[in-house]
C-alpha cells in the first residue's frame, strides 16, 4: 500500500530531494521515479509513493505519483498560455459587398470602353440613348434660306438604319444629306419615329 509525503527538501539541479512521510520519517526522493517528471518537483507538494530499501541498505520512494488534482494543476500551469485571436468571419454581407463592387467595376470598364470606338465599330445597341422629341432637331439643326446648306456636327459614314442612329438629330441629319438611308418608312420627312423621334 502506498504512502502519503510531503516534500520538504529538493535539489532541482541534481534531481533529488527528501519526503517526510505522515509518520515523520524523511526519505530520500528522484526524479527518475516520479511519474511525469518533465514536470518538477516542488517544496510542500503532496506525493503517493512506496519505500523500498536500496543496495546501500537505506530507504528511498520509488513510484512515486502525484494525487490527481495536483496534477491536472500542474499540467495546467505548465502549458503555454494561449493567444486568443479573433477569426474573422465572413458573412452573407461580405459577399454581397463585394459582389457589389466587382459590378461597379465591370460597369465602369464596359463604359470607358464603348466610348473609347467610334460608332461605327461597335453593336447597335451599344448607342441607344433617350429618345427626344422632334422639337429638339429644330435647335440642332439649322438651315439657311439662300444656300439650303445644314450646319450640324454629324456627317455622312455610310449608317442607314435607325438602330444605327444615337439620337433624332443624327437620324434627320442622315435622312436630308445622306443617300441610301432606311429610316423614314412613312416619307414624312420625320425619321425614325418609334425609336428617336416620337
């Protein structure tokens, strides 16, 4: 049967040191027999041991075991504290905020690009812009009386069809001064009425 000790003397450098049994009586002590050792040893702790007598005809504790609850405290002091670092979590909203931004950039970049090309080069639908009203040719486009010349900023590219067109003022332009053009299906000089000039 085991007996209980209290350490009461210890040498951590040379790894031994002495019990003092419940009975009053010191014995001599290692480390080598002290179950999980890696953790030392200290004055006044409780240990559960037999006494056996060794070739020199003295006693010493050999298996020698600390009581549980001293052990689940040492083991405890004996980890390394730990660093508790916020995991950053991703949310619903992280992803929708990117998603977000991602869009704004495409768009931006599909913008630049289509004004970065002449007309020409690029889809129809590309140049689809709010109608306006026939009215608003009037103050784009004028004409003089003695020559019957049009001073306006477009010119002839060779574009035919409505679709083609950015604007009624384009579109009327096209149908008064350039040839071949599709775009006043009804002749009544108004071109283009279901898209630019309602």
């Amino acid at each position: 049967m085991k007996q209980k000790g209290t350490l009461i003397k210890w040498n951590d450098s040379r790894g031994f040191g002495f019990i003092k049994t419940e009975d009053g009586k010191e014995v001599f002590i290692h480390i080598s027999e002290i179950a999980n050792s890696e953790i030392r040893p200290e004055l006044n702790e409780i240990f559960w041991f037999h006494i056996v007598i060794d070739s020199k005809g003295k006693e010493k504790a050999v298996d020698v075991t600390r009581p549980l609850s001293s052990q689940k405290i040492q083991v405890e002091e004996s980890k390394p504290a730990r660093i508790h670092t916020r995991k950053k979590r991703h949310g619903a909203f992280d992803w929708v905020i990117s998603l977000i931004l991602i869009s704004a950039i495409i768009f931006t970049a599909s913008r630049y690009f289509i004004n970065s090309f002449p007309s020409t080069y690029l889809p129809n639908f590309a140049f689809k812009e709010t109608p306006v009203s026939f009215s608003e040719v009037e103050n784009t486009v004028t004409f003089s009386e003695t020559t019957n010349t049009v001073t306006t900023r477009f010119s002839c590219d060779g574009r035919q069809h409505c679709a083609q067109m950015t604007s009624c003022a384009e579109a009327t332009f096209f149908i008064q001064n350039c040839p071949n053009t599709k775009m006043d299906g009804d002749g009544d000089g108004i071109p283009c009425e279901s898209q630019w000039c309602f």
